[in-house]
C-alpha cells in the first residue's frame, strides 16, 4: 500500500492516471488521459467504474472512499481523486512507488 506524497511531486497522479487509463477507459480516442480530465462528462466514470476505482484506491492507497465522498467535486478528474487522497491522508508522507 502506497501512502499518498504531499509535496513530492506528481507520483499519485501517475498511479491513478495509468490505473484509470488501464482499467476503466473503453475509448482509445480519450487517450492520453490529461489529469484535468473530466472523466464523468467523458463518460468514463459510471456506476460501475466507480465502484472498481473505490477498490483500486482503497487496496493501493488505504483509503476508503465513504459514500458521502462520493461527489464530483472528489472524482470528477485525477487531479480532483488526489486532492482527495491527499486530504484525506492529512500530511505529506515520504515518497512512494510506482509499482504494483
């Protein structure tokens, strides 16, 4: 399990970006996925990716993403699902991998 990296650079938005574009885009044409995307009016994002990207987050990162978190403001981009990984976890911890 990674812990999220405050200030350390962009290494979660790599692992959420390359989870999303992996396992959820059905698209090619959405490729490459910026992370200023919005992946709910790319359709991207549903009901059912959504469930699959809440287990992603809380197998990869501990977090466990609550229903009332589960607004737009919180996944409507990768940008949007770090800031919420990141306030979550509450502080900047040390620097985390890439892999698994």
């Amino acid at each position: 399990m990674d812990k999220v990296p405050g200030r350390e650079g962009h290494i979660v938005e790599t692992i959420v970006n390359d989870y999303i574009t992996r396992e959820l885009v059905e698209d090619a044409a959405l490729l490459p996925l910026g992370d200023a995307t919005s992946l709910l009016e790319t359709g991207i994002l549903h009901s059912l990716s959504m469930l699959r990207l809440a287990v992603f987050l809380r197998e990869r990162f501990g977090v466990t993403v609550e229903d009332a978190d589960l607004v737009p403001e919180n996944f409507d981009s990768v940008d949007g699902i770090c800031a919420y990984l990141r306030a979550r976890d509450g502080k900047a911890p040390s620097h985390a991998g890439i892999g698994g």
